[in-house]
C-alpha cells in the first residue's frame, strides 16, 4: 500500500492531534531513517514511527510503501488483544478499508505518546474510540 497516495489523510489526522503538516515525514524504510540518526529501530517493516523533537513536538515518519504483512500484523495483534475483553465481537472487522487501517496504524502510533496509555489493549481501546469519534464507523 502506497502510504504517500493517502496524504490527506495523515494530513488531516495530524492537523487533529496537534501536530505540524512539516513534521508528516514519508521514508522510505523507517528503520534505515533512525539508523542513520543514531536512532535504534529493529523493526524493517515498521509502518509508522513517532519520534519526539524534544520540547518543540513530535515527528511522525511513514513508510512509503507499507507491506499488507506489515498491516494484517499490527491488525491481527489488535484482534487477539480485543478478545480478551469481548469475543462475541470483533472489533477490527470495522477496519474494512485501506484508509480505516492507516488510520489505526496512525492513531496506534500516536497513542505512544500517552505515559497511561503504555498497555497496548488501552492503546487499542482508545484507537477505536478516537475513530469512532472521528466518524470512521458511521453507516
């Protein structure tokens, strides 16, 4: 999936959350980014990285070409997450399109910056709520 075809919508998702349009930064390979920064990285798949800037924000780094593998796997750890807390519902089948999944990686990322929110089933939890809010699970 071409990260860079989906622009406005990072756009808008960091414009939401505070952050500078600039600081929307597309590489080509997040791992090789922070490496050359002196920045440690192990995952080469990683699709997205929120790297702070100290006092002056935060960074959000997209990997240009994210690998469907690299997506169904972050997806997939939500689902086994979300069935600890309601295994009648499936709450990651609303993320039935490309742009519903780049938003939770987005919002997945950015929900590292919240010290309370270090449980990623916390994480998850609010990813979902954020989405709903925005508008992304209206019929």
């Amino acid at each position: 999936m071409n990260a860079r075809e989906n622009y406005e919508l990072f756009r808008y998702l960091m414009q939401k959350y505070c952050l500078f349009p600039e600081d929307l930064v597309f590489v080509e390979n997040i791992a090789d980014w922070c490496k050359e920064r002196g920045m440690a990285e192990p995952d080469r798949e990683r699709p997205l990285r929120l790297i702070s800037k100290g006092e002056s924000g935060c960074k959000m780094l997209i990997k240009e070409d994210i690998s469907a593998g690299a997506v169904w796997a972050r997806i997939n750890a939500s689902r086994m997450r979300g069935q600890l807390q309601n295994a009648a519902f499936d709450r990651v089948d609303l993320l039935d399109t490309d742009k519903k999944k780049l938003a939770y990686l987005f919002l997945s990322e950015y929900a590292t910056s919240f010290p309370d929110l270090q449980d990623e089933l916390l994480a998850d939890n609010w990813v979902f709520e954020e989405m709903e809010r925005l508008g992304y699970f209206k019929k």
